[in-house]
C-alpha cells in the first residue's frame, strides 16, 4: 500500500483539480451523479460553509469528502 496523507483542504488553489478529480471518479455511474454538475464555485462554498477533505499520495489527490 502507498502512503497518503489525509487533510482539510483550505486554500482556494488547485480547487479545480478537485473537482476534476471528482467528476472523472463519479463520470461513469448510471444514472449519472448529480456531482457531475457541480462547479468549483460550489466546491468553494462547502469549504466556505463546511469542510473538505483530500487524501493525497505525493502532491496527487486520489480521494475527497466534502459536506
């Protein structure tokens, strides 16, 4: 197994390979995931509003949770 870090993601940068992330891991579901319609400006107001989790291996995101 590869080491990975888990973190509250904070900063506005790289908000945009986020949700990258997460629209190519829900991409392929039917029916399709009402995540595929969010933006980064909604990735922004959870973490504004809530919390956003990244596991990363290196600088990689390879997961998140956001509520």
């Amino acid at each position: 197994m590869s080491d990975f870090t888990i973190t509250r993601w904070t900063g506005s940068d790289r908000l945009d390979d986020i949700m990258a992330m997460v629209h190519a891991a829900f991409g392929n579901f039917t029916p399709p995931s009402g995540v595929l319609a969010e933006t980064t400006a909604d990735l922004a107001r959870r973490q504004r509003d809530g919390l956003v989790l990244v596991a990363m291996e290196g600088d990689q995101f390879i997961g998140s949770v956001f509520c």
